[in-house]
C-alpha cells in the first residue's frame, strides 16, 4: 500500500497590498492508494482551500508555502503547464455545484470530449465510445441522450455522476471530491457515496472526501483529518476519530452530530418506521 | 456620509475644481483681460502675450476673455438641464412608483416611448420643431432625458415604499405630499446624485454639440462649443482657438465623471472594503 | 420558437404606432401654419389668403385630424413620406435615398472598426488585468467618454490631414475619405464596448464553469476563448445590434464636420430650412430602426443561448 501523496507543512496566505490574511497554516496529511482520506470541518474551515492550493488553482493573491510529494514530485514547484496536464488525467476531482460547473452553452457531451481530447490523443469516435461506457458504468440511461443535452436541461444528480464518471474516465492515481453531495437531494446523495466505495474498493484510486458532513465521510473514508480555522484539529483513522478524539472541537462536532443522529432514529422508531 | 466624502481625495478634488470653475464664470466679467465681444480685425490671430493670454481668434477677439465668459452658457445651461430633468423625472418617477394603479401604467407607457428614440435625434427633432434658440435647446434636453430619471427613481421608490418607516408614518397620520417629500426623497437622493453629476457631462456635451451645430447658443456668444465652430473655419491658422475649449470641455466633464464616480464609491457600502 | 418569435413582432406594432404617431403630431405642432410657412420657404412674394388656402389644400391640410394620421400613415407604409417643403419637385423619400448610401457606408466602416478594435482590447484588458496595457487603456477610454465626437474629429483632421498631410480632410471620394469620419464616429462606441468586454469577461471569470474547466485540465488559451470570451459575447449581442441604428443616428455631428454628404447633413440642413416632411421622415426612420434592431437581436440572443431557447420552445 504505497503512499500517493504526503503533504507537510502546507499554508497558505491571502496577501492584498497591505492586508495579509493566514488561511492555513501547517497542515500535515497523507493519501494511500486504495484508501480514502476524508477532510472535515465547517465552512470557512480550508477544506476547499487544501485541494486547491496542491493543484496549483488558487488565483496570485494566495501565497502557498510547504510541500506535496506526489510521485516523487513536489506539486507546489512545478510549473504551471505541468501541473495543468496532471489535472484532469493523474488528479481528478469532483465539484460541489455541478449545476454551475458546467458551461451552459455547450452540450455536455462537447465539455466531456473537449476533455479527452486535451488530454489523449483518441479518435472522435473512440471518445464518444468511451464516454457512453462511462455514462452507462454511472447507472445513466440512454447515454447517447443524455451526452446531446444542455447542462440546465440535467438534473443536479446526474450532474454529479457525470463529473464522477470524467473524473474516473482517464484512470488518475487520486480523486479528489470536494463536498460532492452538498448540493444534491438525501436520495441521489447516498446512490452517489456509493459510487465512490465502489470507486474505492474496484479501481484502488486513492481519494480525498472533502465534507462538513460526518455522515458522508463516514461511509466513505478510511482515515480523517479534522480542519478547524486552517489548523489541523485531530488525525486519525474513523475509528479513532468517532471514539477517541484528542481535540475538543472534534469531540464537540462528533457529539452532537451523533445526539442529533439519535434523535432522528428515536423519532422515526415512534414514527413506526424501522430505519437503521 | 460627509465625512467619507470629505476624505475621499477624488471627489474633494473634483468637487474643488468644479466649483473654482463656475466660480470664474460668474466672476468673469471682472477676471477677463478683455471684452469678449470686441473685436480687433487687424490684430486677428496674434499669439500668446499679456493682454491677449491665448491670443485672439479670427475677428480679433480674446479668446482667453471669451473663454471665461463662454464658462457661464456653458456650465448654467447645462444646470438648468438637470434641474429641468430631474424635477420632471423625479415627480413622474414619484407619482408613478408611490401611487401605483392607472397614473403608474400611463405614465410607464409613455417612459417607454420616449426610451425607445435615440435621444441625439430626439433633440434635434425637438429643436428642429421649436426653433432655434437657447430656451428650446434647453427643453430639448429636459424632454428626451425625463423618461429615463423617472424610471429609476419609480424603481428607487417601489424598493422604499413598502418599508416599514413610510407605513409608520401614514399610520400616524401624516399627509401623502410629507411623506413623499421627507421619507422618499432622501432615501433615492443618493442614487440621483451618482446619476446626475454622470449625466451633466453628457448635457454639457450635448449642448456644445448643439451650439457646434448652429442650433443652440449663437454668434457671437460665446460658449465653446460655437467657439469649435467658428474654429472649424480657421484650423490651419490658428489651431488653439481650436484646442483651447476642447480642452476645457473635456477638463470639466472629467471632473463631473471622477465625481460622479467618487460619489458611487462613497454612497455603495460594497464598494468601500479592500 | 415561432409563437414567440410572433408574440414579440406583435408587441412591436403598438410601439411602432405610437412612434409613428408621435411624428405625426410633430408637424402639427409647429407653432406657425405649415402652409405659411411653405409658402415663406419657397419664397414667394406676397404671401395671400388664398394662397395660403391653396397650399393648405395642396399639403391636404383641411381634412380631421384622424384621417390625415391615417391617411399620412398608409402613405408612409408605402413609402411615400411627401414632398419636400423646400423643393416641391423633391420628394421626401428621394432625398432619403439619395443621402441614405453614403451614411450607410459610413456606419458600416464604423461598426467594422468598432468590433475590430474593441473585442481584442477588451479581451486583452480582462485577461491582463490591472497591467499597464489595461491600465493605460482605461485612462484612455475615460478621457475619451469626456470628448464631443465633434472635436474629436477636429482634432484628428488637424494632426493627421493637416499636421501630417496623411488622408484628405473632407468630402466623400476615395477610401481615404472615409477613414477618418469613420474612426470619428466608432470612438465613442469602441469606449463603450471594451468596458463592456472587460467587465463581462471580469465577471465571467469568477464564474464556477472556469473553475471546473481548470480542473479538467484545459490550456489557458482554450478556457478564455471557447468559454469565457464565447459567454461574455452572450450579454453582448443585443447591445452591438443596437449600436446599428445608433450608428446611423450617431452620424449627423461627423458628416458635418467632414462634409460628408449623407442623412446628417440632409437632416441638418431641413432644420435650418425649416423643411420639416424631411426631418419629420428621417426621425420616423432611426425610431423604427431603432425598434426593429431591437426586436432583431432580443430575439437573436434568446435563440443563441441554449437556457431561453428551450424555455420558449
């Protein structure tokens, strides 16, 4: 079980003229293939912050200090052309809004070839053949259909699972899902974190599930990396995370999402209904 | 909210420039060297000297002298524009967005009208129609723009109508006309003051263009768009009677403009941060 | 897409009509008699009751006031605008046509220039924002916002016809002739649309779809013109098809300045003749040029953007 990528001592500050702003500061967490390393925390917290600033996205005002050996490379050295041809093939990752994530005046099918054709060197109908297997691996019908609609004219679901399915299409090392099911509706939201299990346990990607929600992350990841206000607040695998939390934040955000847990199961028992 | 404005260099600056300017103006008959409309035929075109600061023009005038004076058409006409716009935009714009129902409607449709012409033409037509003096460039001007303050200001006062200190008010008793004048107006000042000093730039120039035209200000008053044309003549000779209210002109309505701009930095609080 | 295509010609008509309604009142409120006033324009020497009478009849002056509305209406519908007050032989749509080529020209050249120039300058602007070249370009524009077109043109003819003896300074001949004018009249509209490009694409860049596209791995290149530019364009159509007539219209000062023999000069010249069936003609024009361009290119920008064409199918 070979380590994907290892970053240490990552932090970030927001520097405009004069106003200096720290945002994280030395945040230390690894990635293994095969196991999927879950970051949670409230907003504002720098979950989102993390992935950016490893894939070289985030805009001149942010000043990125640390290291994130990937491969043997330190991600936050290379250049920018480098850097841009890993994204999308070797590290992938999957956006919270899909509604907004896609270019309205295209039809998906063009954004989804557009990336292939960036990054490989296939046939238009060898792309086209691929993305329908993609779409049909994502339980979408009628991928052909679905491939000639407007991005508005889909629902945020199937949005999602179609920026899972690009996201898986070119085999990368890492995924990286960046509260994937905040957007999305309880029922869409589960089949989607099942995707990713099965994304986990079928191709051995490595990930890293970004998420304020305890739920989600506990059905996907193996280890978790609390973020509180751009420091690390505890690390650990689930287990030691849910039971034997060192930081108080994270026995406070564990406490009461399992008392609210518990009240929803004793209220739907009352209810009749027999949910686990 | 003064004292943002008394810190904001822009708008001190502009403010300050403005003021010197229609300062001159009025004071021109004792600032100016010379009487600007006598003229001097035999010295035409003489160059820059102590008696004549920017020379004479093609009749031998001072063109310094008819520059000073030329600030009072110039700027006063273009005032008495806005004045003239924003009251008539501003009680349309009231009566429709405050009393709503069949005044609103009628008065929309006829907004919409007078939106859908092209206002350069309109003031032609309208000057075309009236004659050609300085009264009809004046309402030329106020007819084609009204229909635009009146719609922003409905707009301003259907935001504020319904908030609850204009319901308190009418429920203790107060007359129609005071809460319209007390409560509404201050509220949509703001977002007219940003609009009119953007929009007195465009009067300025609309009414130099009219008076470069032959329709608005005539010979041999001055004012520096009839200025430009008599310049139009004599450009070979004598290019800064050309340049000299050119530049003015654009000096001035620059200064309205950064205003006009200092003053939406100054109003909006989203603006203000970082 | 038909129905409301339809839908929308049909709320133009009232529109139309009331324009057309508006110039016809024009005239009549002069405030002295048309009739008197032909017979002043035409010169002629003893101005009688009868003649006046006489021209009364001959403008068909006399009838309700409805039926010359209606009647003026579906003449013009034919495109018959009258004759002209000045010279009777003259008929108002002839003049029209004869000065109508030229300013055409003239608008088209113009609107030429002012895509050509400002959707790279804007992009360029937005893309390197805050660099010198954005920099220097908004301090530019500012100052060009504060200039009369007129004196823009006097200035250029006096550094480029004249100080640097490069391209003629008037009339209407070679090509030569018509760089000049026509530079004139895009200058204020190429002001307008690079602020427009810039903020738009501004906008845009902040959007999630970059972001996305960024993910994805997509050259820099390929983000800015495909998706951002091809966006920013959207918001745009309608406000470039509008300049069209507002080009048209926008002539009048240049040709004066340039001599340049077109609708503007004709229109100049009718006021001060006081030759009011031509520039009654010629407003009536630019407004239904106006409301159709605008008709035009609503239209134009719901069926370009994928989220209102299907809204309306």
């Amino acid at each position: 079980m070979s380590t994907v990528l290892e970053v240490s001592k990552l932090s970030v500050t927001l520097e405009k003229g004069k106003y200096e702003k720290n945002i994280l500061d030395n945040i230390d967490f690894s990635v293994h293939q095969g196991k999927c390393l879950g970051i949670l925390g409230e907003s504002g917290s720098g979950k989102s912050m993390t992935a950016k600033a490893i894939l070289g996205l985030l805009p001149r005002e942010f000043v990125v200090s640390g290291k994130a050996m990937y491969q043997g490379k330190d991600l936050l050295g290379q250049s920018k052309e480098t850097l841009r041809q890993m994204r999308g093939k070797e590290i992938t990752m999957v956006l919270q809004n899909p509604m907004t994530c896609f270019d309205p005046l295209y039809r998906v099918g063009y954004q989804l070839a557009e990336t292939m054709r960036v990054h490989t060197d296939w046939s238009k109908e060898e792309i086209r053949s691929r993305l329908v297997q993609i779409l049909q691996d994502m339980k979408i019908r009628d991928g052909g259909e679905v491939l000639e609609k407007y991005p508005h004219q889909l629902s945020g679901g199937m949005l999602q699972r179609i920026m899972i399915g690009l996201a898986m299409a070119l085999k990368p090392t890492l995924l990286i899902a960046d509260e994937p099911t905040t957007a999305i509706d309880a029922i869409i939201q589960y089949s989607v974190i099942q995707e990713f299990q099965r994304i986990k346990e079928e191709h051995g990607t490595a990930m890293i599930f970004i998420s304020h929600d305890l739920g989600a992350i506990s059905c996907v990841a193996d280890d978790v990396l609390v973020l509180n206000q751009g420091k690390v607040a505890d690390m650990g695998s689930f287990h030691e995370i849910l039971h034997h939390a060192k930081d108080p934040y994270t026995k406070l955000l564990i406490e009461k999402r399992a008392a609210v847990m518990q009240k929803y199961r004793t209220a739907l028992k009352k209810g009749g209904t027999a949910y686990a | 909210m003064l004292k943002k404005f008394l810190k904001n260099k822009v708008a001190m600056l502009t403010t300050i420039l403005i003021v010197f300017v229609a300062f001159v103006g009025i004071f021109a008959p004792i600032l100016a060297p010379n009487d600007p409309y006598k003229t001097d035929i035999l010295n035409k075109f003489s160059t820059f000297s102590l008696s004549y600061p920017l020379g004479t023009d093609h009749l031998g005038r001072c063109v310094f002298s008819r520059m000073l004076y030329g600030i009072r058409p110039t700027l006063g006409l273009a005032a008495l524009t806005m004045l003239g716009t924003i009251g008539l935009g501003a009680l349309m714009g009231l009566l429709a967005g405050y009393f709503r129902g069949w005044i609103d409607e009628i008065i929309m449709r006829v907004v919409d009208v007078m939106l859908s012409f092209p206002s350069q033409i309109m003031v032609f037509a309208v000057v075309a129609l009236l004659g050609i003096n300085v009264q009809n460039v004046i309402l030329a001007n106020v007819f084609v723009k009204w229909a635009w303050y009146a719609r922003m200001i409905r707009t301003g006062v259907l935001k504020y109508r319904d908030r609850n200190f204009v319901l308190f008010s009418r429920c203790i008793g107060n007359r129609e006309s005071f809460i319209l004048g007390r409560h509404l107006l201050p509220s949509i000042a703001s977002e007219m003051a940003v609009l009119a000093s953007l929009d007195i730039g465009w009067a300025i120039i609309n009414i130099s263009t009219l008076s470069f035209l032959g329709l608005g200000v005539q010979a041999p008053i001055p004012e520096w768009g009839a200025m430009l044309n008599e310049a139009k003549n004599v450009l070979t000779t004598n290019p800064v009677q050309m340049l000299a209210p050119g530049i003015a002109i654009v000096v001035v309505v620059s200064a309205f403009h950064l205003l006009g701009d200092a003053l939406r930095d100054i109003l909006d609080p989203k603006e203000a941060n970082l | 897409m038909k129905n409301y295509v339809i839908k929308r010609i049909l709320a133009a008509i009232p529109l139309l009509l009331c324009i057309s309604f508006v110039c016809f009142v024009f005239i009549n409120l002069i405030p002295s008699d048309p009739a008197e006033v032909a017979l002043r324009v035409r010169q002629v020497p003893v101005i009688t009751e009868a003649a006046i009478a006489e021209v009364r009849a001959e403008l068909g002056l006399d009838k309700p006031y409805l039926v010359r509305y209606v009647n003026w209406l579906i003449d013009c519908l034919q495109l018959d605008f009258g004759v002209s007050y000045t010279n009777p032989s003259r008929t108002v749509a002839g003049e029209l046509v004869r000065c109508l080529p030229a300013t055409l020209m003239l608008a088209g050249t113009s609107l030429v220039m002012v895509i050509l120039l400002s959707l790279p300058i804007g992009f360029f602007c937005a893309v390197y924002k805050d660099s010198w070249f954005d920099r220097l370009t908004r301090g530019i524009i500012f100052m060009t916002t504060a200039m009369p077109a007129y004196w823009v043109g006097l200035l250029l003819m006096w550094f480029v016809s004249i100080q640097l003896d490069l391209l003629p300074t008037s009339g209407n001949g070679t090509w030569k002739h018509l760089i000049l004018p026509a530079f004139t009249v895009s200058l204020t509209y190429i002001s307008t649309y690079i602020r427009l490009i810039r903020n738009n694409m501004l906008e845009n860049m902040k959007e999630d779809y970059v972001l996305y596209a960024n993910v994805r791995g997509l050259p820099q290149k390929t983000i800015l013109t495909k998706h951002i530019l091809k966006n920013s364009m959207h918001t745009c159509i309608v406000a470039i098809g509008m300049s069209i007539p507002q080009l048209i219209s926008g002539t009048i000062v240049v040709e004066n300045v340039f001599a340049w023999p077109g609708l503007g000069t004709l229109c100049i010249t009718s006021i001060f003749n006081r030759d009011y069936p031509v520039i009654q003609a010629y407003v009536l024009l630019i407004g239904v040029l106006f409301v159709v361009f605008n008709l035009l290119f609503d239209i134009l920008q719901t069926l370009a953007d994928p989220r209102l064409r299907n809204e309306v199918v």
